[in-house]
C-alpha cells in the first residue's frame, strides 16, 4: 500500500481482514498502526540584492536544507524554480 500523507502529526492505519476458520465460521480481524508524520526536510530561505538601484541590480536566493530525521537522506537534485517574471542563472 502506497498513500501520500500530506498532513503532519499522528495516524492511525487501520488493517482488517475477513476470512472463514476450519469450523466454517466467518470471521473478522482488525489490526491498528499508530505512527507519527513529520516534515523529512527543514527549509530557511533568505534573500540579498546586489548592486541595488543599479543597472546590474540582482537578487540572490539563499536556502538551507536541513535534515529532520535521524536516517541519512540523499538529495538527487535541488531545482530552484523562479515567480512568472523572473529568471534563474545556474
């Protein structure tokens, strides 16, 4: 089972299963899963503008990343993606 959790804080999966026993019995069983969601990454952003006034002027956008968890993570690629108007220099 796969399901994207989008709301953090504690959850319940709730796994039941029907079946019939050797005496020809229908029966049921249900099993809970409590578990807690957190947020895997910690984002800070600031922002700083070069030459202001100026034909030059720049905004430059900083970002730290942090780890929330205890495991390792390993970040693939790291995309930053502009507001209609404005443009990325790599």
């Amino acid at each position: 089972v796969k399901y994207e959790l989008r709301e953090i804080g504690i959850h319940i999966l709730i796994c039941s299963a029907s079946f019939v026993d050797a005496d020809g019995e229908s029966r049921n069983m249900r099993k809970f899963f409590k578990f807690n969601v957190s947020n895997p990454l910690s984002m800070k952003s600031k922002s700083h503008t070069l030459a202001p006034g100026t034909a030059h002027e720049a905004v430059i956008v900083e970002t730290q990343v942090q780890n929330s968890t205890t495991g390792a993570l390993f970040l693939n690629l790291v995309k930053f993606n502009p507001a209609q108007g404005l443009a990325v220099d790599d």
